[in-house]
C-alpha cells in the first residue's frame, strides 16, 4: 500500500508538473509546424495569381500608364518569396546541412543573385580578405549574406559596399561594411526583429531577422554599429566540431 507522507505528496506533484511540461512542449512544437504551414499555404496563394498576372503583363508594353502597377505586383512578388523562404527556414532551423566551404564560395555566389541591382546602382564592391573554410549550410548562409547587402543596397546615399574577414582560433568573422549613412540609435534595439522596419524603409522587415536566424543557428552570431560613414555588420561563425 502507498503511504501518504510529505515524500510521496512531494513526488506526485513533481510527477504532474512533468507531464504539464512534456504537454506544454508538444503543443508548442504542434502549434509552430501547423504556423510554418499555415505561413507556406498564404505565400502559395499569394503566388499562384501573381505568377499569373506576370505572364499577362509579358504582353503589355510597359509605360508610365502601368509602370506603378508593375512594380506594385513585383513588390508582391518579392514578399511571396520572403515567406515562402521564411516558412522554409523555419522548417529547416534545426536541420541545416553543414560541411566545409570556401568564405570566397558563399560571397561570389550572394554577388551574383545581386549583380542586377549592384551594377544598376553603380556600387563599388571592396574585397579585403583571406579565404578560408568554414563549416556551415552553404544554401542558407548565402542567404543570410544575400539579405546583408540587399539591406545595404537599398539605401540612397549608397556608393560603395566593403567585405573583408577576421580569423582566429575562437571563430572565422565576414565584416559587411557600407557608406550608406548609417543606422539611427532608436533602430538598433529592434533592427533584428521580425517584420520590424523603419518608417523609411523600402523592404518589408524580414530579411535581417532571417539573417540572424539563420547565423545563430550556424553556430554563429551577428552584431552591427555605425562606423564613420555607415553601417558594419559583423558575423562571426565559432569553430566547433
């Protein structure tokens, strides 16, 4: 027979607290799938019709009549695509598919997805560093660098973005420095939050929250300050086995 002691009184509400845990933590984990999901769904629908529209448009000789309308569906586009990247990475945190890679691989390749709107924009790109492997997912890495600069490039004041890299025993770092203008102090508490952006911002709040995301979950970290004429990020990747 069970005895009713403190003990045992003790134990049963340890073992009850437990299994409110163990629930607690399923149901969180239940609700962040069917979330991502439910973020995959509304990007598919958002995409279907735009794709849709955009064929239409291939027929339609661009003018000052329908250039706004134009760029009002590429700015659906383009947020289609950030969610549909976003419900993936969310997804994917915890399975990123790390090996060894060329710093110089992951940089050449976030060039190239903006060689469009580098060379529009006149931007001088500076190269400062030694190559050097480190080992993270190379898809989502790129994309982390990707929406560095893109941030940088939508800035006006623009004329110039610099790379550079630092490597110790403790960590491999990309240094991103650009001659934008800078970050106002009221923005860096929050510049790193999802769908936060400054009221002068063109973008739509994502894609340096996705870049920290994706960072940390590298064994990594990123930080930024002001220097003399703009911005510098940091990212620093921590060589661990």
């Amino acid at each position: 027979p069970m005895v009713q002691d403190e003990f045992s009184i003790l134990e049963d509400k340890i073992y009850k607290i437990f299994i409110e845990l163990v629930e607690a933590r399923e149901l969180v984990e239940k609700n962040s799938k069917k979330q991502t999901q439910n973020l995959e769904d509304i990007a598919h629908q958002i995409k279907t019709p735009i794709t849709s529209m955009f064929f239409d448009l291939e027929m339609i000789d661009k003018d000052e009549d329908n250039k706004k309308e134009i760029e009002g569906l590429e700015r659906l586009n383009s947020l289609a695509d950030i969610l549909l990247k976003l419900s993936s990475l969310d997804a994917n945190i915890d399975k990123m598919e790390k090996r060894e890679v060329l710093i110089s691989e992951i940089i050449e390749y976030a060039l190239d997805i903006l060689r469009k709107s580098i060379d529009e924009k006149n931007i001088k790109i500076i190269f400062d560093y030694e190559d050097s492997e480190i080992k993270v997912d190379y898809y989502w890495v790129s994309e982390a660098l990707i929406n560095i600069i893109k941030n940088a490039l939508s800035l006006d004041r623009l004329t110039k973005i610099k790379i550079s890299t630092n490597k110790n025993p403790i960590y491999t770092e990309i240094i991103i420095e650009d001659d934008g203008g800078g970050i106002k102090e009221e923005n860096f508490k929050k510049i790193f939050e999802r769908f936060y952006k400054s009221p002068d911002s063109k973008g739509f709040g994502i894609g340096l929250a996705m870049a920290k995301s994706i960072i940390e979950a590298n064994n990594g970290d990123i930080s930024v300050k002001n220097g003399k004429d703009g911005a510098i990020f940091k990212i620093k990747f921590y060589n661990v086995t």
